[in-house]
C-alpha cells in the first residue's frame, strides 16, 4: 500500500483492522470521534463487529466479555472517558484479558477541555483503576506510529496477556500526515485455550477476577508483578537523538517530544549541545537507559503537557546523578519550541530555572 | 437400574453456598436443567454477575465469565457479538441488575441482544448483609432502612418485567416464584423458553424468577416462602410481560 496522507485517528483505526481487531466498542467522546467512525464505515464490512455502547463503563466490559470469548479487542476514548474505564481496565488487568485501549488525552481535571494534553500519564502508567495491576503503555509520537504501535499493541496484549494503552493526544489524533502501512501482512492468530468458547471436549474455562483466599490472591498478586517485571525486562522502547555528547538532554514523549525535538535540532544549529530522550514504551519506563546516560556534568529537561508527571519517573531514574528541570504548559496549550528553546538556554547559561 | 434422578450435566459437584432457605440453588438447578434438556451446555457460556450469585461460575459446568457489579448485560454483549452461534446467559441479582446495573440492562433489552437473562429478584441485598434494594418492599425492614423503607425518602420498588416491557427490543419478558413446587415447574418453563427465544435469534429474553433470602429477612426458611407469596407476588404480579412468538401466532 501506497503511502498516503491519513489524520491520526484514522490511521491508528486502520491498522487495528489490519492488525486484525475483530470488535470495537466505544462510546462518543472528542479529540477521538474519528476512530469510531472510522471503525463504525469499516469494519463490519472488513469481517468484524462494531457497536456504540451506552456509556464508557459499558463499552469496557463488552471489551471485557469479547476479550475473554478470544477476540481481538479495542475500544477507545478520551480522558474523562477513560477514567470513567478504569474498573473495567482493572478487571481487564485482573482478567489477564488482551485487549487494546486507546486514550487520546485532552485537558483537564473534570471536563476540563477538548484540547491535547498530556494529564493522564500517571493515571496510565501507574495502575489507574483499583489494585495492583499495570498496563503495557505506548506513546505514539507521529501519525505513522499511531498506526505502528497500534499493530504493536495487539501483538503485545495477546503475547503477554495483558490490557495494552495507546497513550495519544488530541494533536495527535487529529493531525495529517503520510502514512505506510507495512505490507498486507496481518499477524496470525493466537491460540487462546483459555478464552470461553464453550466447553467442547474439555473442562469449563473461567474468566474470573474474584478470590477471597489471601493466601490465594496473594499468590495471584505475585504471579502479576512477576508478569510486569517480565515485561520490563523484554519490552522497553525508547528513541534517542544526539545523546552522546549533550550538556543538556530533553526528554518528551508524543506531541511534546515532537517540540522538544523542533527545539534540539535549532540548538544544535546555534552550537548547543543538546539531545532528545524520547520514551515510546510509558510502562515500562526506559529507566535503565536514561540512568545510563545520568551524569554530573550533564542536564535533563524535561517538557511536558501536563503539571509534571513523567518527570516523577525521569528523576527517579536519574536517581540524583544529574540535575532534571522540567517546562510544561497546561490547559490544552502546546509548548513551542522557541519556549523549550528558551530553557534550554537559560539552563545552559547557569540561569538555572 | 433406571435412573429416576440425577444431576443436571451442566451442573458441577462444587457445594453451594447458599444459606439455608435461599432458592438460588433451586433457581441454578432449573437453568442447568434447560441448558441439558435443550442439549446446549457445550455451547454456552454463563456470565456469574456481583452478589451472592457470584460463585455462579463454580457450579455451572459450562464457559463462564465473572463480570463487574451490574455488568454483565454489557460483557454478555461482547461474549454474544463475537460468538453470534454460542449460547450466552446472565445470573443477576436485584441490586446487580436493576441497581447499579440499571443502564446495562436497558440497553441491552433496548437493543435487542440475543441474551437470556436470569434475574433473581429476593428484594434485598445478601451477600452485602441486608440492605435495602431497588426492589426491597415499602415497609421492609432491612440494614439500610431499619425502620422500614419509606416511600417518602426512597421511592418505590422498580418492576423490572414492566418497565423493559415498554420496549421493542426484547422477545420474551416472564415474572416466575420459585417458593412452591407448583412456581418452580413454572419457573423452569419459563427459563428454557427464554433459552429456546436465544437459538432461534429472537433477541432479548429475560425471566425475573421471585426469591428469597431467609437470612436478611430475618425468617425461618419455611415462613420467608410464605412471606414472598403474601407480600412479594402481589407488588410483582407473576406472568408474562412479554411474547412476540404469542404474538407471532395470534
């Protein structure tokens, strides 16, 4: 396929078709609309089920039930949206149930606004609903990624049985640009002896989350941090740019890393050392690899669309080694890169912050 | 020897639960019994719901799902819409469906989901201890409304069969008791129709079987039966609120 010019959305919607997303449940929210409207003139026609749910909470457990039958999955929606999800992600999590959940992020707290932010990172990356579970989360940060990670993301859930999050934002979502879907080639299904199909020359399967033994869950808590620290091992995913020499690291991921990279490459024409960490995998942090380039001499800054979350995450893998700033804006505005420009120059000129 | 009684198939030797004068036992057993008699049990899968139905899944011998308080019409959907040839039921309480789960429900009935949907109506919340359900009588002393519900703080009971009766989507809406053997006979008619609705693509069919919960009630088994037939069967007329193959016929 050709590549061609696709919003977003659009083209995180096709490649879960291709990627073999048999059901879509999903409820109206913006900056998402595109994807189930996308999937609503698409997929039933391409072999598989799309429905409007009444509500959020509804649309996650029909995920639930059509994960746990052994269909590829999805549902998405946006900030307000996704924490109306989270019980449903918990159970999901609990489940050891794959599927797929796409937040494209707006503003907030509460209805805050339909403009891109980047607020729910830790609602992301650090459980979100009730218990101890994690998602595998994926930070696209171009259109031709919201496709990739998408296809990415299927294969992650079902090979580790886990709930996997496309974290975007409205920019994201809603911006153009050409796109590659790699050949036709769609990934083969998964066995999936545990999914209820009904019980034909075998014993009932049970997808269940409730186990009021402590001594039973707690060895069912075990088995899952054991799964996560796996995880953390084999699935870390990271870019980065002109890191060798920098004085000053930027570290950004989707839309903001797109800044920060606009500003590096303006530094590095004024003679400025400075590089791009770009984390594409949120859970699992790429926290061995920013350690790694951790030193006395040498700064972060970090730039974020929202108060200063993944710069929590930054710092600890920094543990101390370098001194980590942070820029952000707010509200469902974007930093420019003239403003992380700004700061990085104010760094490294000793002005400090 | 001929065999005169035996367990259903889709019934599994886990011990149940249930309290002492509590009819879900009763009530599982005739939902097995309509899955073996219509030779269905390999294709079904069961959605346990939250309450004291949620070991439902250790005592049905079929595929089953646990769903999240009030859910289960909403993963049923995404069990039924991926599996359209599987046989897909729910096992839900009052506080489950007609409570917490009140949009679930709805919708799906609204909808038209080829489901079969076993509500269990016993006006009070157990597993939780007693409190005061979406169905709990006016005047009925529980935890939450000690003095008795009043419609003046709390409103009034919600009949279930009634009020999804004002909708297209579903094809067979029935009220049962499950306090005599009579009701019971009945009760298990009515399930398996509700199946029989599912297999030939009908849509929606749910059955609202009336129970009780001797416990929470505060009643010896035998006078919580007597108490649901005085008290229960006249707010919650038994009958069938809905029949489109009546209607087909007529």
């Amino acid at each position: 396929m050709a590549r061609m010019l696709m919003r977003g959305n659009e083209a995180l919607a096709e490649a879960a078709i291709r990627a073999g997303c048999k059901a879509f449940f999903g409820y109206p929210i913006t900056p998402q609309n595109e994807i189930p409207g996308y999937m609503a003139e698409h997929l039933p026609l391409r072999g598989g089920v799309f429905l409007q749910a009444e509500s959020e909470v509804a649309a996650i457990n029909m995920v639930y039930g059509a994960a746990g039958a052994g269909a590829r999955v999805m549902t998405s929606s946006s900030s307000p949206g996704i924490s109306l999800k989270q019980e449903g992600i918990s159970y999901i999590a609990a489940g050891e149930l794959p599927c797929v959940i796409v937040n494209v992020m707006r503003c907030g707290p509460g209805l805050g606004g339909i403009h891109p932010s980047q607020g729910d990172y830790f609602q992301a990356v650090k459980g979100g609903g009730h218990g101890d579970y994690r998602l595998i989360v994926l930070a696209p940060g171009s259109v031709q990624e919201m496709a990739d990670l998408t296809m990415l993301a299927f294969e992650l859930a079902d090979k580790w049985r886990n709930p996997v999050m496309i974290l975007a934002d409205g920019t994201l979502g809603q911006m153009m640009e050409p796109v590659e879907f790699s050949a036709e080639t769609k990934s083969e299904p998964v066995e999936k002896p545990w999914a209820t199909t009904g019980a034909v020359n075998r014993k009932p399967n049970v997808i269940n989350t409730l186990d009021i033994v402590p001594e039973s869950l707690e060895r069912v808590n075990h088995r899952l941090l054991a799964k996560y620290e796996r995880i953390k091992e084999e699935e870390v995913r990271w870019q980065a740019v002109g890191v060798k020499d920098a004085d000053l690291i930027l570290v950004g991921y989707g839309t903001s890393a797109r800044v920060a990279r606009s500003a590096m490459e303006q530094a590095r024409r004024d003679g400025l050392k400075v590089g791009l960490f770009r984390p594409i995998s949120l859970f699992p942090f790429p926290e061995k690899q920013i350690r790694e380039l951790a030193k006395a001499e040498r700064q972060f800054l970090v730039v974020e669309m929202s108060g200063g979350q993944m710069v929590e995450d930054v710092r600890l893998a920094v543990d101390g080694r370098s001194p980590v700033h942070f820029t952000n804006r707010l509200g469902g505005m974007v930093p420019t890169p003239e403003e992380v420009l700004e700061k990085v120059e104010s760094i490294l000129e000793g002005r400090g912050n | 020897m001929r065999v005169v009684f035996e367990k259903p198939e889709a019934m599994t030797d886990s011990p149940m639960h249930y309290c002492p004068g509590c009819t879900h036992g009763v009530i599982h057993r005739l939902v097995a019994e309509a899955i073996d008699s219509l030779g269905i049990r390999e294709q079904t899968i069961g959605v346990a719901s939250v309450g004291c139905s949620v070991f439902a899944y250790d005592y049905f011998n079929v595929d089953m799902q646990q769903a999240a308080h009030g859910r289960a019409p909403a993963v049923a959907t995404g069990i039924k819409r991926v599996l359209p040839d599987k046989m897909v039921f729910t096992y839900q309480g009052d506080g489950d469906l007609a409570s917490i789960g009140m949009g679930e429900i709805v919708h799906a009935a609204a909808r038209g989901e080829n489901i079969t949907v076993i509500f269990v109506n016993n006006a009070i919340y157990g597993m939780t201890s007693g409190q005061m359900a979406p169905t709990t009588l006016v005047g009925q002393k529980t935890a939450t409304s000690p003095r008795g519900r009043s419609a003046a703080e709390t409103g009034y009971p919600i009949r279930m069969c009634e009020l999804l009766a004002t909708l297209d989507g579903p094809s067979y809406l029935a009220r049962v008791s499950s306090h005599d053997t009579k009701h019971i006979i009945q009760a298990g008619r009515a399930i398996k129709k509700a199946f029989e609705m599912q297999q030939q693509n009908k849509g929606f069919a749910m059955v609202e079987v009336l129970s009780t919960c001797s416990v929470n009630w505060g009643m010896t088994p035998a006078k919580s039966m007597e108490w649901l037939a005085e008290n229960m069967i006249p707010y919650y007329p038994l009958g069938v609120y809905k029949d489109i193959t009546a209607e087909e016929g007529k």
